[in-house]
C-alpha cells in the first residue's frame, strides 16, 4: 500500500483525485483494513484492466461511459454502483474524459459465494 495512505474519514473525490494527479498513475490504493482495500481509477482513454481475482465494487465520481461485465454491456454514470465478481472480465468503454471511480476490492481470493437476494 501506498506509503501515505490516508485514514478513511479522510477519502474524498477531489482527495483522492488530487492523489492520483500526483502520482502520475491510473489508479492508486487510498485505504486497506482486513479485506477491504479502496483505490480510485481514472484510466486515460482506454481502460486496459485485466480480470481481478478478487470482488469488486466500483461507484462513479464523475463521467459516463459504456461498461462491460462479462457478456453484458450497458451505460453507466456518476453516482452508480458496479459490481464485478472475481475472475469476470470487465472493462469501461467509450467514457468522456472527466471518467474517475472509486474502486473497492473485498472478500477472499477467487471471490466471496453467489450473491442473494435481499429483500
């Protein structure tokens, strides 16, 4: 992790985004405890991510797009929240350039059993 993590009561967008600036990277990790660790992402132009081996959740900061999870593809927007399960192949697609998510990674290796229904 990131030698100057922050605590969580201190993650913001534009923190987290002003980070990201600095370290002249894509994404960088912000925040970890037990399983959870917490990035934010902003790709340049292309998203070239490969399968994780662990659940994800993204939710958008900023920017639209098309989003690929598996064999579904659908439009997503600030303010969403993405799940992607361990090992699925997924990846943005046609954003606008102002796109950032904050990315949270959780569970085991291989990921976490199939979801359930929650009433």
């Amino acid at each position: 992790m990131d030698q100057r993590a922050i605590g969580v009561d201190e993650l913001t967008p534009a923190g987290a985004l002003e980070r990201l600036r600095g370290s002249g990277r894509e994404f960088i990790e912000l925040f970890a405890h037990g399983s959870l660790v917490v990035e934010v992402y902003r790709p340049d132009g292309v998203d070239r991510q490969t399968p994780h081996t662990r659940d994800e959740v993204y939710v958008v900061i900023s920017g639209s797009g098309w989003f690929v999870n598996g064999e579904r593809r659908h439009r997503f927007e600030a303010g969403q929240v993405l799940f992607v399960p361990a090992g699925v192949e997924h990846r943005f697609e046609g954003f606008t350039p102002d796109f950032a998510t904050w990315v949270f990674f959780y569970g085991p290796e291989g990921g976490e059993s199939r979801a359930r229904a929650v009433a």
